[in-house]
C-alpha cells in the first residue's frame, strides 16, 4: 500500500508504506470453529469487502498436552474445524470476498494472536462465546479475554443470532 502526500508543489510524493490508520483494514482475520455462527463469517466479509481487505479464515484444532495424538477425537475435531473454515469459505465467495482458509493445531487463543501477529492482522473478528455460565466452561471455545491478550490489534466480537 502506498500513500501520497502532498507536498507544497504541485506533484504528489509517494511515502514510505506504514502501518493501516486507525479503521482502516487491509487484513482480516476470521477465526472459527464448529460453534460459529454464519452470522460472525458474514460480518467479517462484509468488512474486508468494505475495505477491499484481504480475509484470513483460520481454525484452530485445540490439543491437550500428552493426551492427544492423533486418534479419533482429534479427527472429529479436525473435521469440524475443516467444516467451519469451507462454510465461512462458501461465504465469502458468494460475496465475491477472496478468503484464504488456514488449520492450525494447539491452544486457540495462542494460534490465534500467533497467526494475526505474524500476518500483521489489523483486525480479528470472532463469534461471541456462549454467555452462559455451564456454557463456556464446558465449550471447548477460546474465551474472547485470552485472544485479546494474545494479540496486539482489536479483536471484533459478534454474538450469535
């Protein structure tokens, strides 16, 4: 990206590249899993079609320490992941959003603020987790406070309909 400053002549300058300004997004990061609401992946393609943004949908298969290998629980944690990331796909290709779909493996909230950091994410968009109480501790869902502190840019939460 490219931006042009006017000088006190009449041709423009061209600028080093920066950072986005503040509202504006050049990348997006769209996290899901088998619990989001097509509502979240809707929001988050209207956004980058706004600001003819570039849309990461990412997925995350959670694994505990030594428990996990890769037996069947995984697997049917791995489809689902893989399920959410070609709904929120589908999405954003009847809007005509190019999104690129990304599996990782571990702790959620930690992929999370790893990839988005390492993408220079401006923004991540998420589904709200469930607001009861039952609901999130037994959820397998990253709490919207540990992705905020995993990464340094603003994380969108979108509740469910």
């Amino acid at each position: 990206m490219s931006v042009f400053q006017q000088s006190s002549g009449d041709s423009p300058q061209e600028s080093v590249p920066g950072p986005s300004a503040p509202g504006v997004f050049d990348r997006i990061v769209l996290a899901v899993d088998e619990e989001t609401d097509e509502t979240v992946a809707e929001t988050a393609v209207a956004l980058a079609a706004a600001h003819d943004a570039t849309l990461d949908v990412l997925s995350v298969v959670r694994m505990w320490s030594s428990v996990d290998n890769w037996d069947a629980a995984v697997e049917r944690r791995e489809a689902s992941a893989e399920r959410a990331l070609d709904t929120a796909g589908e999405i954003a290709a009847e809007s005509g959003v190019e999104a690129e779909k990304r599996l990782r493996y571990g702790s959620p909230a930690e992929e999370i603020g790893l990839y988005a950091e390492g993408n220079e994410a401006d923004i991540v968009v998420a589904g709200e987790p469930s607001r009861g109480r039952l609901g999130r501790i037994f959820s397998g869902r990253a709490t919207m406070g540990d992705v905020r502190r995993a990464v340094s840019m603003p994380v969108m939460t979108v509740p469910s309909v």
